[in-house]
C-alpha cells in the first residue's frame, strides 16, 4: 500500500507542530509576564521588543542547551555504556547492527561511497550536530541571561555589572543546573523503567513478553 506524506512523515510533523504551537504560547505569556512588569512602571513593552529582550532569549535558549546536552550524551554515552534488561541499551555482549563498519552498498549516502575524512565526520555527524547545537544554545543562553538581568537592573535602578561578575552571581548557573538535573533524571528514567514496564507497539519499549533482563528491543 502506497502511504502519502502526512502518514510517511506523521511522527515529525506532530512534533514540530507540538513545538510551534507551545513556542508560540510561551511568547504570549512570557511577554505578558514581562509586561505587567513594565507596566507597574508605566513603561511600554511592545511584543516585537521582547522578542530582543533577554527574558525571552534566556528563557528559550535555557530549555534548548538543556534538550541537546541530554541527547548529546545520550547518544555518545550508549556507544559504551549498558544497562541489562534496557530497552534502550545495547546488548551487554557482541557486536550489533549500528557497530558496523560501513559498506558503499546500494542506497548508501554518498558520503559513504567518497571515503576519506568526510566519511570519517559522517560516522560522528549525529554527536557533533547535538554538540554544536548545546554549545550554541549554552551561549545564547548565557548571553539571553545577562541581558535580562541588567535590563531588570536598569528598570529597577540598579546598577550595570560586567559579563565575568555576572558569572559570579548564582542566577545563571542555576538555570542551568536545574535544567540539566531534569534531562538527566528523564534519561534515567526511560533506561531503568523500560526494563521492567512494556507498552505494546512502541518501538522504544521492548515486546511484551520480553524477559525483564532482556537487553536491547
């Protein structure tokens, strides 16, 4: 049976569509949070403005590098590391599917097919795309923070301090630690909970009647 787009591509579509609606929502109501600050001070707040602001670009660039530092580790850290009985484990013993070697074989990407140092990027592509995108993210965020912070100093009267003194202050570090804490107790989660808990037609559970010590799905 022929499968158009929307089924061929359902399970990205819900999900970017997830994001944009609850982006979308998070811009309306962190700006309405921001503006009512302004407001107490009988100042004006334009939506365009906040989208600039650093209560906006902190608040979105928090929850991103959190996001991509987790799968960054995930993906690196399942290369070596098991679980027994996990569905999200590989096997405790032999060699599985994705350790192959790769094969210019038909279908193959041509990056495959060429070899060479492009080859040797490709086979860590996945890492290094999560990596870049949590190191941007941590930036921005960093960055989103600061911002926010001394545009709260400056409408509050109070005085500007340099990025390094900032640094110094507990207000970035613990946006980040508390995002952090949270992907990595989900991670944890998902690795020990599928071993003893199925849901049937999930490809990130194992069969139903898989033996809870059964690595791998």
């Amino acid at each position: 049976m022929k499968r158009n787009f929307w089924y061929k591509n359902s399970l990205s579509v819900v999900f970017i569509g997830l994001f944009i609606l609850s982006f979308a929502a998070q811009v309306f109501f962190g700006w309405r949070e921001l503006l009512s600050e302004y407001q107490d001070r009988e100042q004006s707040l334009p939506l365009m403005e906040y989208l600039r602001s650093g209560h906006f670009i902190s608040a979105t660039f928090e929850n991103f590098q959190s996001e991509f530092l987790q799968m960054a580790l995930y993906v690196i850290l399942t290369i070596f590391l098991r679980q027994i009985g996990s569905a999200e484990s590989k096997k405790i013993e032999g060699k599985e599917e994705v350790d192959r070697e790769p094969e210019n074989r038909p279908g193959a990407p041509n990056v495959v097919k060429k070899g060479g140092w492009r080859l040797v990027v490709y086979k860590n592509s996945l890492s290094i795309a999560f990596i870049l995108l949590f190191l941007f993210s941590w930036v921005m965020h960093l960055y989103g923070s600061y911002t926010g912070k001394m545009e709260e100093n400056a409408l509050e009267g109070k005085p500007i301090i340099d990025l390094n003194e900032y640094l110094g202050e507990p207000t970035f570090w613990f946006e980040t630690f508390q995002n952090w804490q949270s992907e990595f107790l989900s991670v944890a989660s998902i690795v020990i909970l599928t071993i003893f808990l199925r849901q049937k037609g999930s490809p990130e559970s194992k069969p139903v009647d898989s033996a809870h010590m059964e690595t791998g799905k």
